[in-house]
C-alpha cells in the first residue's frame, strides 16, 4: 500500500482547481465534504499535507516507514 491508496482509503479525494487557488490540485476529507485545501502542485504534495495535518509530523513519518516496506513486500507478490 502506498501513500495514495492509503489517503484514498481514509477518504480523501483529490480535486482539480483553478491557477487562482494557488495550485491545480486540492483534497477534500469524505468527513467535511463542503472543506477543501487547495494550492497545491502535485498530487504528492497533497497527499503528504492530508497525512501531515492528520497525524503531525512525526506520526506521518512513522506512517511514511511503515508505508514502504508493505509497498515493497506488495511489490514482490506481484
């Protein structure tokens, strides 16, 4: 499982946005559907803010190490 299918299966989505909000990619939470954070570049940048803003700093890069070795061992079944 990567950051994305993680994100993805906490309730987050992505959503394309004008050049006046900053950035073309923002999440909204599946919790607060009328909230947006937009302003962001990537779809990456999102996705590491959502963890972030959710979880602080240091419990998303525990979450970050635990993410990578179930990528990798995902990777190697398949």
């Amino acid at each position: 499982m990567n950051l994305e299918q993680f994100a993805k299966s906490a309730g987050v989505t992505l959503v394309v946005c004008d050049k006046d909000w900053g950035g073309k990619v923002a999440y909204k939470m599946k919790d607060s559907p009328n909230c947006m954070v937009a302003g962001f570049r990537t779809e990456q940048a999102a996705y590491k803010h959502w963890l972030k803003s959710t979880f602080g700093e240091h419990a998303a890069k525990a979450v970050t190490k635990l993410l990578k070795p179930a990528r990798r061992m995902y990777e190697k079944e398949n």
